[in-house]
C-alpha cells in the first residue's frame, strides 16, 4: 500500500548542486502528479556551508515541510552530521560513500550510493552528479521515469545531442544503481518509501511564494517596481524586471530602499500602482516613506519577506517578526493596512487584495510574506487571474468644456467626506492641481497647523482605516467551529497550525483554527465570533513577544495564551500539538 | 489671463493663492519668478508639470506656483521625482529644494540622479546654509561658517556642487543667481530643454541667517563664463567647476544623449493589453 505522504530530503555543501536536485526532482514531480511542498534551507554565505533541500511529497495536501525526514541524502559528512537526527525513525539514509562513513544504527536502514564515483569513472560527467541523484531518488519513491526524462529534453534537447545524452545517461545510472543495488536488497522495505500520486485533479503549477506573489502583482495590474536586493526579497525585483515591461511597465533597482519607497510613492501620485518588495532590515529604512504615504494620502503597496531580526539577523532564516513595524512603525499617528497569506498560492491571491485596499484607502498596505513562504516551492492549482476584480481609487472627475481658463478654482484633493475617502486627481487632469505633503494641511492640501485642521484630519485619516476590517479578505478556517480549545494564527504558521489541528483530532482533541489575513487593523467582526464557547484561546506565532497576540489582547482586553517559537525555524508540527495537548489538559484539570 | 482662443499662458496662470512664506528679500522669490517665465516660454499647461521638492525654505516652492506638486520628506526629492517621470514620461517635471536638500540627507540620492540622467530639471536654491532651521551650515557653507550648532565655526570643506555633479556623470551642469533672474529664466529653460538631468546650482542668499554670503558679495563674486567656453569640453568644464573664486555663472557643462526613461520605454516591449497573454505563458512556465 504506497504511502500518501512522503519528506525527502537532499543535504550537502552549498554549490554542490543541492538545490538543482532537489528543483528537478520537484518539477517532474509535479508534472508526474504528485503534490509537492518544498523548503530550502540555504548556506549563511555565497560560497559553501550546509544547505538542505526537503521535498514533501504525495497524494495528499500538505501544508508544512514536515516534522522528520523519511529519505535522507547526505552528499557529505557535513550533512550527514546536521541532517541525521531529523531522519524519523525507520528512516532511509543514502550516503556517498567517497564523503562519509556513517555507523550502522537501528533506527534507520541505510545505504551507500557512490554518487561522485559513478559521475567521474562511470559516465566521466562529473557535472551530472545530480541528475544521478535525482535518479537514485525516483527510484526509491517509485516515480515513472518518462517525466524525468522529458524534463530533461525540455531543459537540455537546445544543447545539443552530447549534453542531452549525458545527462539521460546520468538518469538511467542512478535509476539502475538503486534498482541492482538497494530496491532488491533482502530486508528493503519498498512499501515505506513508494508514493502514492493524487489522481487528476486539474492543471498544477509549482511556484515559490515569491513567484505567485510577483504573479499575483503583474495580475493586479502593477506597472512600476523599485527595490534593492535583500535576501529573501530580491527574487521579487528579478522577476518584475523580466516581466514587466512586456506590459510597458517599469523596474528600477534604486540605490537603497529608502529611494526604493520614494520612487513608489512618486509612481503612485502619478496614476500608477506601484509597489516594492523587501525585508525586515529594509522596511525599517522606509518607514519614513511610509509616514508621508499616510499624510499625503497616497496608495502603495510594500512586500515585506520577513526574515530573523533584529538588525541584520539571520538573513536565511525564518520569523514573523515585523508585524509591529509594519502595522506601527513610524512616528506620530499613521494608517496603514497588514495583510499575511497563509500558503504559496495565497500569496497570489492576497497581493491583489492589497493592491486593492491601497487604491480604495488612499494609504499603504503592507503584504507580509517570511522566509518559509518566500523560498518554499509548491504545487498549487493553476491561478485564476478572474477571480479577485480589480478595484480602482475614487477618482477627481474633469469638468466638461474646452478652451476653459486653467484656474477654476481650488481642487479639494482632501475633502472631508463621511468616509474619509476624498476623490484624487492624477497629473495630467485639468483642474485636479494640487501638492501633495507630508506637512498637515486642509481640504486644499495647504499646509495649516491651527487645531481644528489637526483634529479633523486626524479623524478623517483614522476614519479610513476604520472601515478597511469589512473589506478583509476571508479568513482560513480549521478544524471544529464548535471546538473548546481555539488557536489563532497567521502566515505561513498556519500551515502548521492546521496540521497539528489534524492530528490532535486523530487523537480525540477537537480544536478549531482561524487565521486571518487582515491583521491590521483587527477584523473584529471576522474574530470576535471565534472566541465565543472558548474556554482556551492560543496564538501561535514564530516570535518571542506574541506580536499579533499582544494586538488582540490589547483590543480585546483579555489575556490570551501565547504560543511561540524564536529559533530562526518554522514551528515543528509536533510542538504545536503538545501545546494543543496542554491546553486540552489544563481544561480537563479546571473541569 | 490666458487667452482661451489659443490658450497662451501668461505668468499670473501659474500663481497660486498660496502666498511665498519668505522672509522679505530671500533670493528664492528671484527663482520662483524665472520659474514662472520659463513656464509661460515653453507655454507648459499648468496641469501637465509636477514640481518636486524636499524640505527647507526653498523646497515650499510647489506651493506657490498652479501646476502639480510633491512636497516630500527631506532629501528624498529626486528619488520622488524619479518615480513620477519614469511612470508618467509624457509630464513635465523639476524639482527644487536647497543645498541641505540635496547635498547633505540627499548626497547619495544626487549621486545616483546624475549617473540615471533623468530628463528632469533640477534648481539647488544654494543660499550655502539652512534657513528654515535657522541658519545652521549646510554641506555648502563655507570652511569656518560660524553658527549656533558651531561656535567657534565648522571645521569641514564645503562640497562643490559643480564637481560632484560632474564626477558623478551629470549631463548638463550650471549655475545661477537669483539675483539675475532674467538669465536665470533663460537657465531653467536650456535646462528644460536639455535631454536629461539638468543640474543648475542657483545662488540664493538668505538675507536672515547667513551674514556673510549676501546678495552683496554673490553680486562681487559672480562672473560670466569666458567667452571661449566650450561646455561640451570636460576638461575645461572640470576647470571652471573647479573655480570657487570668481562664482562663474552659466552653462558650466553638457552632453547629449537619451535620457533614463526615453531608454526605459525603448525597453518596453508591450502594453497592459499584452497581460493576460503573458500570465498564461508565465503559468504555463511554471506547470
């Protein structure tokens, strides 16, 4: 009976071809039918140091990376080092023999793989190392190599027959080598490794969370990006600069992130949607920009892929850490709107919605993505670019009339109205003149500092962001609605969250899941509801201080039992479910 | 009034209500005035120009002239300016501010204006301090400058305006004088017409804080470029740039060529028709 879900994961020295394993062994997939979940743990340096590749694969959907690994492949003894106490017990290591010499143990079976050799001697195509190992790992999971193989005529058929040739030959190796050499090994259990394909379930694509929300932007209609490159952003940057100007839009590396967000803002007062894409370090030097997007009233949206802070952190590794700062970030009193997709393909989705909300709300909606979502890879159902309409800003509408004398009186650009929306004008249109600033001013936009101008357009500012909550976008739900013990969580915890919900409910715990994607301001209509019948109320988040719990509790004014992991990693499923057995416990206890 | 037969500007179309906050005789008012006749010249229609502008005394400019404008934080004017012009190349845009503006919190912003070459025109109302704080030095102020933050005077050189904007590949490179503003007017517009950044430094004393560059001594300083001056020589330009003492006035440098967003266009290989096309090939990239 094959399995349904399956971790792999492919360990080595950064360089040595980890990641293209692991990315073609992922797309055949893919195209063979399997579900797919990847994660990517990259060196600390350009050049060498430790770096894994763990693919979940199978029939089912998976929503984390999962706990422990079932099939190791240590491509050296650094990585056998650090990877081998993640192999679950029962597990399947493949080694090179030439690298490392691991003890015999029994919680694992293990076999060595002579992966260098049979590249060098054998095929004298040292390069093809990874494809032999993508060979050898087919092999083991079961998959039909006629994907592999036309994966490998799509990618190398333009080379030339010679390097076409190679690296089937290199394929059909390590396909052959598990075949006479580990698959018919008395004692190998083939049931534990074969993996199970999901039947046809419509057209799939594998995209990291990067790419669906740069595809999510150029559906959004974005026509101007500028960014600076910062890990795990920079990817974002890359692709719009390929894309976009096949829709005659514009991308500009700029020469920090603080011109970054000042060109955005100057694309948006001009007419356009713009946007940048960065991280926690590079937000904290646009938070200015973002104080004068407030002020001045001027939609834009910002990506932030948080990554572990504070200051330059840990640039590879994960954490849900600037939700403060995106939300508060700034001196004096701003409006800005948080958004969080919660799996790779809501990251399509959502960065329209905030495209969305920056345009209706005249002010900066900030997309926050981490380090798992940004780099993780997934199948996910090919995107509908219809699905979400696009909205657009309440504009200044022109006079009729030619040969009509410029000065027509004074445009309201920020008229008092009951929504605290006012129409604006875009350069170009007769009679909309107007200066924008960062300086308070009145209905004209002239700058004035008597107290009634202050308190009137403070309310009409906040007024906005008050009414953003019944725009939020629909919330994940897991689990039990009707479930004592509740968790609230965002981003891509999520994912965790819900495994953990599942498996609880394996064991006869009901717990019932919510995570938003608006998070600031709070969708108390889309919240409040979920702590009715609750007698337990977690948050769980990958931060130290319970950032988004801290906002609840504060709106609130209830306390609420933070659950949190600070190691630089994603929560482990296993953690979330003995934190879900506590809280099971303790209600029995009080009972 | 415009004649609405022909719609010719005049120099009252783009007033205003908003009346200069300068104090009584700053040199801005002898900038914004060139402004405004090198508007009505090129006959701009106030609602396609966006002026651009940091913070300082100068960079309250957009305020009092009729077009579109962007007052935005300190330093950050060029890179604003930068994402209007490359979104909308079709509007005419220039920015203003002061010395501190672009050379203090926005030295690296001008660095990087110069090498994109922008087609935008940018006048440094340079009065060689900060007036809108009170007169603190500004990068500008001479060696010595004494003021409240420095007693007993600064201790750094002023930069050269002219210089750096040359070192970092600026192609049209020139200073001005408030105080002669008809050649000013005449400036701002071979400014407009270069294709690219058209840097002009503008001297504009501030009769309140700086004591010692007065519209007096700029009017001692300043002198014409040698009639033999070629602009488009950077050896000679270099030289001239180079001279603190006479302050010449001009056209110091320029160079043709396209300008950043005339080359991003030529890049662009379809319009936002072109979209759903290329989310299907992108999807199909990715299957």
């Amino acid at each position: 009976m094959p399995k349904n879900d399956l971790v792999i994961r492919v360990a080595g020295e950064a360089g040595e071809g980890v990641l293209s394993t692991g990315q073609l062994l992922v797309q055949g997939a893919a195209r063979a039918g399997y579900r797919v979940l990847t994660d990517f743990s990259p060196p600390a340096e350009i050049k060498g140091g430790y770096s894994f590749f763990q693919i979940r694969i199978g029939s089912r959907l998976f929503y984390s990376r999962g706990d422990s690994v079932d099939l190791l492949l240590a491509f050296n003894r650094e990585a056998y080092d650090l990877s081998s106490g993640d192999l679950t017990e029962g597990g399947l290591l493949i080694y090179d023999p030439a690298e490392v010499s691991p003890p015999a143990s029994p919680t694992r079976t293990q076999y060595p793989v002579p992966l260098s050799e049979i590249a060098r001697t054998q095929l004298k195509f040292e390069l093809g190392k990874n494809v032999v190992a993508v060979g050898v790992l087919a092999a083991l999971f079961g998959m039909p190599e006629e994907y592999l193989r036309k994966l490998l005529e799509q990618r190398f058929g333009g080379r030339g027959p010679d390097i076409l040739n190679k690296n089937l030959g290199a394929l059909e190796a390590g396909l052959r080598y598990v075949r006479e050499h580990i698959i018919n090994q008395p004692g190998f259990r083939r049931e534990l490794f074969e993996v199970e394909r999901s039947p046809a379930d419509g057209r799939r694509i594998v995209v990291s969370g990067n790419q669906a929300a740069s595809l999510g932007a150029l559906t959004a209609g974005v026509q101007f990006f500028a960014g600076y490159p910062i890990t795990p952003a920079s990817d974002i940057m890359e692709f719009l600069a390929a894309e976009l100007p096949k829709v005659g839009g514009a991308v500009i590396q700029a020469e920090d992130e603080i011109a970054s967000m000042n060109m955005v803002l100057g694309a948006s007062f001009a007419g356009k949607r713009a946007m940048t894409s960065t991280s926690g370090p590079g937000v904290s030097l646009m938070v200015e920009a973002l104080g004068l997007a407030s002020m001045a009233e001027l939609p834009c949206v910002l990506v932030d892929c948080q990554r572990a802070g504070p200051s330059t952190g840990m640039p590879t590794r994960h954490e849900q850490g600037d939700l403060w700062l995106a939300a508060f970030g700034g001196h004096g009193e701003i409006q800005r709107i948080v958004l969080a997709p919660t799996s790779v393909e809501d990251c399509y989705y959502q960065i329209q919605h905030a495209f969305n909300l920056a345009d209706k709300y005249q002010l900066p909606v900030i997309l926050l993505l981490d380090t798992v979502l940004s780099v993780r890879t997934e199948s996910i159902p090919r995107p509908d670019p219809q699905r979400i309409p696009r909205w657009s800003r309440l504009l200044y509408q022109e006079p009729n009339g030619q040969g009509v004398p410029p000065h027509e009186g004074i445009f309201l650009r920020y008229q008092l109205t009951d929504s605290g929306i006012s129409p604006m004008s875009i350069p170009g249109q007769r009679g909309g003149q107007y200066v924008a600033t960062g300086l308070e001013h009145n209905e004209e936009g002239r700058p004035r500092y008597d107290a009634e101008t202050k308190t009137r357009f403070t309310e009409k500012r906040f007024k906005k962001l008050a009414a953003a909550p019944q725009d939020a976008p629909e919330p994940d739900f897991y689990g039990d609605a009707s479930a004592e013990i509740g968790i609230i969580t965002w981003g891509s915890t999520a994912g965790a969250v819900r495994e953990a919900i599942e498996r609880a409910a394996e064991e006869g715990i009901r717990v019932a899941g919510i995570a938003p994607k608006m998070l600031w301001p709070v969708p108390d209509a889309q919240l409040r509801p979920f702590l009715e019948g609750k007698r337990e109320v977690m948050v769980a988040e990958v931060n130290y201080n319970g950032q988004f719990a801290r906002i609840l509790e504060a709106h609130w004014g209830r306390p609420l039992r933070h659950v949190n992991a600070y190691a630089g990693e994603p929560f482990k499923v296993r953690d979330l479910l003995a934190a879900i057995r506590t809280a099971a416990r303790a209600g029995a206890v009080a009972r | 009034m415009a004649d609405t037969a022909t719609l010719q500007y005049t120099v009252d179309d783009y007033k205003s209500s908003e009346k200069p906050t300068w104090c009584p005789g700053c040199g801005d008012f002898g900038v914004l005035n060139a402004l405004y006749h090198a508007m009505r010249e090129k006959n701009y229609n106030p609602k396609d120009v966006v002026l651009v502008s940091g913070i300082g005394c100068s960079s309250r400019l957009p305020f009092f002239v009729a077009t579109y404008g962007f007052h935005g934080v300190h330093g950050r004017a060029m890179p604003i300016a930068t994402g209007v012009k490359v979104a909308r190349p079709d509007l005419h845009v220039l920015v203003l501010g002061g010395d501190g503006d672009a050379f203090a919190i926005g030295g690296g912003h001008f660095m990087h204006a110069a090498r994109r070459n922008l087609n935008v025109t940018y006048v440094i109302m340079d009065n060689q301090t900060y007036g809108l704080t009170k007169g603190q030095a500004s990068p500008t102020a001479q060696r010595g400058y004494v003021h409240k933050a420095a007693p007993q005077g600064t201790l750094e050189e002023p930069v050269n305006p002219l210089l750096l904007a040359m070192a970092c590949g600026a192609s049209f490179v020139a200073r001005g004088f408030s105080g002669q503003p008809k050649d000013l007017a005449q400036l701002i517009l071979a400014g407009i017409e270069h294709q690219g950044l058209a840097i002009i430094d503008t001297y504009s004393p501030c009769p309140t804080f700086n004591k010692v560059n007065t519209f007096k001594t700029y009017r001692e300083e300043v002198a014409p470029l040698p009639a033999d001056h070629d602009p488009t020589n950077f050896e000679a330009a270099l030289k001239i740039a180079a001279s603190s003492m006479p302050r010449y006035l001009g056209v110091i440098y320029r160079r043709e060529g396209p300008s950043y967003e005339q080359l991003l266009e030529q890049r662009k290989t379809g319009t936002e028709a072109d979209l759903p096309r290329l989310l299907d090939s992108l999807f199909d990239r990715f299957s």
